[in-house]
C-alpha cells in the first residue's frame, strides 16, 4: 500500500500544472478547473481499488 500526503503545497503545485497545461484556467477557482476542492491536508491511499482519504476530524 502506497500512501500520499496531499497538503496545501500539493494543491498548489496541482493548480499550476494543469494551468502550464492551458494558460486560459489562471484565475479560476479549483472546481471550475475540474479539481476537488482543498479542505486541509489529508493521506491518500489506494486499497484493494479503493480510494482511501484520511483526514483530521474536530
């Protein structure tokens, strides 16, 4: 099992490669580029083809 930490440095960096990609996303919000929106950092994981998101409950 692999496992990711998606942060708010990844989410960045996820923005601006897919506006390198095309120019015309700068300035959109993340769901209008087709990205989930950003809620905090979270692990992601793949289990047996099921995608696992862990994040930190109040």
């Amino acid at each position: 099992m692999k496992a990711e930490v998606f942060d708010e440095v990844s989410a960045r960096m996820e923005e601006e490669e897919l506006i390198r990609k095309d120019p015309r996303l700068k300035g959109k919000s993340r769901n209008e580029m087709g990205l989930s929106d950003f809620n905090g950092t979270v692990i992601k994981s793949v289990l047996a083809g099921l995608e696992i998101t862990i994040s930190r409950a109040h």
